[in-house]
C-alpha cells in the first residue's frame, strides 16, 4: 500500500496533483452482501407496527391479496375507506397489490391509530420479506414510526392547554 495522508498539508497536495493519492485495492474493499429474508418455518415474514396507543402484530405471506384484521375481512373491521386506503398504501407504493395475504392482531387505540398501526407492521414485513423493497417503503415514510401522542392534560387546566374561563371579579 502507498503512504497514508495523516496531515491536512498532505490533503492539500493531493488535491492541487503535486503528490499521488494512495491507490485503493478493488479487492481488499469488502462488497455488500445481500439482505436476507427473514422468513419463519410456515413462508411468512413478522413485524410488529405502532401508533398511537395501537400496536398491531403483522403476518404477511404470499396468495390472493385476503386482508384479516382481529379474524375479521378488512372490509369489517375498517368500513371506511379511508382507512382501508391508509392499509393499502405500503402495496401501492412497492407495487404488490394483491401479491400478499396478510394475517393482523391489533390492540389498543381507535381505528385510525390502528390502521397506521397495521400500515407500519405491514411495511417493515413486507421489507423482512422482500429486502429490495425497503428504499422505496423508506421514502415514503412507511417505516417510520409515527411518534406523535396525545399529549397528558396538566393540572390547573381543562385539558392539555385549554384553561379554564378567566374571571375578572
């Protein structure tokens, strides 16, 4: 291996050209290997997903596309569209709708915390199963977890911020 560069002088010279930049081996630099599924003994990728107060556990694996929510059709479960639309984006955007049954356990919350819920658990399985797929499901945003709660009602007040009404006399 040529001299290594330990001063910014040294830096200096290797961008103005007067001193040769240290040559890197092609072979010597590790390649990335790739990701593997995480698939259990029955074809089927886990993740958990958060929301709010909803935590929903996610089975995915591959069939027609047949959604269950709490051992119900997803049509049940979640009857407004919305929230059937917020399921389905992680499909829409990777481009497999209709590729995966998924199989989703959902507590605590109301409908909306867990749709995300089941959106989020939905993404980081269909990632544990298809590697390739997580860049697209990262841009959009699907595997990060939504953070925002409700915040704690504080002493002295009606609620969160809201005061009580103000009395002059």
């Amino acid at each position: 291996m040529s001299e290594n560069i330990k001063t910014l002088e040294d830096l200096k010279g290797v961008v103005e050209g007067t001193v040769a930049a240290p040559h890197i081996d092609p072979d010597a630099v590790p390649t990335a290997e790739p990701i593997e599924p995480k698939i259990d003994e029955l074809g089927r990728a886990y993740a958990t997903g958060k929301r709010k107060n909803a935590i929903a556990r996610v089975w995915i694996k591959p069939g027609p596309g047949k959604i269950t929510v709490n051992g119900r059709e997803v049509e049940t479960y979640f009857a407004r569209p919305v929230l059937r639309m917020i399921i389905n984006q992680a499909f829409t955007v990777s481009d497999r709708v209709g590729q995966y049954d998924i199989t989703a356990s959902v507590t605590g919350g109301g409908l909306s915390g867990q749709a995300g819920a089941v959106r989020h658990g939905l993404s980081k399985a269909l990632t544990y199963f298809e590697p390739t797929l997580r860049p697209v499901l990262k841009k959009a945003g699907f595997l990060t977890r939504d953070s925002r709660i409700v915040e704690r009602k504080k002493y002295g007040r009606a609620k969160a911020r809201k005061s009580f009404q103000f009395s002059k006399r």
